[in-house]
C-alpha cells in the first residue's frame, strides 16, 4: 500500500516539474505556472491524508483486536 502511494506521490510531482519546466521554456503565463504549482502541493497534501487515514485504521483495527471483550 505505501509502495503505490509513495509511486503515486513521486509521480505527481515529477509530472508537475516537467510541465512547469515547460511552461517556463514556452513562456506560458506565470498565473498557470502557479496553478500548476497548487495542483501539486494539492495532490502531495490528499496522498499524505490517505496515508494517515490508512495507517489510523489500521491501528484502531490492531487495537480492536488486542482488547478482550
């Protein structure tokens, strides 16, 4: 599971680099360049909330099972 988050972040923000670095050769204005910008910091905040989301659960899950009812 973190394996395909972790892809999944490097990915994001390896594409948005690449289409920034594009922007900037072709002169793109710099309110796209910026948009871009927050679409990755957006993507790199909601694949960090799923890996806490994941990693509680499983937790909780753990602790479900540890205490005798």
């Amino acid at each position: 599971m973190n394996d395909g988050l972790r892809l999944a972040a490097v990915g994001s923000q390896l594409i948005g680099f690449i289409v920034i670095f594009l922007m900037r050769t072709y002169e793109v204005a710099t309110f796209w360049q910026g948009l871009v910008l927050a679409l990755m910091l957006l993507s790199a905040f909601l694949i960090w909330m799923r890996r806490h989301y994941e990693r509680n659960k499983k937790l909780m899950q753990q602790q479900s099972k540890n205490t005798p009812e």
